[in-house]
C-alpha cells in the first residue's frame, strides 16, 4: 500500500513537471542546413554547467558532428579516431579574438578537454588539415537546439516567461526576436548574409 502511494506521488510530480515546462518552436528559413536557436542570457538567472561532456570526434578528415551547440560552461572532448595527428583551434568565440586558443596537435586514440566558458560561436580548425571545419554554438541558456536540414526546431523544457531567442547559422547575420512562452511559444526566422 505504501510502495503504491509513493508510485503515485512519483507520477503526481513527474506530471506537474511536464505541465509547467514548455517548448518554444519554430523554423529558419533563409539558409540551407543546420542552424542554432538558442535564448538568450536571462537578466538575473545562471545556470550550473552541465556534467555532461559531448565528444567532437576527429574522424575521416572531419570533425563529427561538424556543428554542435552547448550550454555555456560545458566542457567538450576532442577525439582523434583516425591514425593521422589532428589538431584544433579557434581564433575567436563570439567574434571576440582574444578568446581564440589552440589545443595542440594529438595522435590517434587521445583526447583534449576544453570547457566553453563564454558565449558564442566558435569557428574550429585543424592546423593539419585546412579543409577541416566546424562551429561549436555555445549558448548562454540551457534552452537551445540545432534546427533539422529542412530549419524546423524545437527547444525543450522552457519555463513560462518572456524571452529574447536568438537563431545562427554559418556565415548569416544573427537574428534574435521577442518570445512569450506560455505552455509553448513560437518563433520563425529568415536570415540572410
Ligand atoms: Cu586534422
């Protein structure tokens, strides 16, 4: 009887969670594939940095995936999964250049560790290999998403509120908008060089 009752109260919370979380969705148009979609930094609200680390894998003479989006504070891991050396480095994150940096140059099998500490886009390059690129979007919320290849997205777990939503992709002029979320809220975006 007991055990049943906590059951219940376990599905009572996990229900009134999901009621109060919201999504915020939408579309890029404008550009052709992935683009991200983030909310902006929230006057008066931090976040803990995640745990998690995601892994950048150095495989094929590509970084995999080639563009990944991470709350701000995540540390993230670079694999080297071929037998050549590869390296990586950055000349700025979010345009400012005196936050670019370089990891060095590592052999197959080993990884570096770098935590995203400031916002923005970072432009990553193998010193190796210069037809090796990606971006990493380090977002200053933990509400964010990578868009399909057809721009459609959605980000998870928004609380009701006013915010202000940003979208990027590659090589297009950043856009950010006003969104009310009330349960769900919605915004699309045309960007354009
Ligand atoms: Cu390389």
């Amino acid at each position: 009887m007991k055990r049943s009752l906590m059951v219940v109260a376990v599905l009572l919370g996990a229900l009134s969670a999901a009621a109060s979380a919201g999504t915020i969705s939408g579309k890029v148009s404008g550009v052709n594939g992935d683009s991200v979609v983030y909310v902006e930094a929230i006057a008066g609200k931090t976040f803990p940095a995640p745990t998690e680390k995601p892994v950048i894998d150095q495989k094929g003479l590509k970084f995999q995936p080639n563009l990944v989006a991470v709350q701000q504070g995540t540390t993230v891991e670079f694999l080297n999964s071929d037998t050549v050396a590869h390296n990586a480095f950055w000349i700025s994150v979010g345009g400012n250049k005196k936050l670019g940096h370089n990891l060095g140059t590592w052999p197959q099998g080993e990884k570096k560790a770098f935590k995203f500490d400031n916002p923005g886009a970072v432009p990553l390059l193998c010193n190796v290999h210069p037809e090796m690129s990606a971006y990493i979007v380090v977002a200053p919320t933990p509400y964010f998403a990578v868009t399909d290849q057809s721009g459609s997205y959605k980000i998870e777990n928004v609380p009701d509120g006013s915010y202000t939503v940003a979208a990027w992709h590659e090589g297009a002029k950043k856009q950010s908008k006003p969104v009310a979320v009330s349960g769900e809220g919605k915004a699309d975006f045309t960007l354009s060089k």
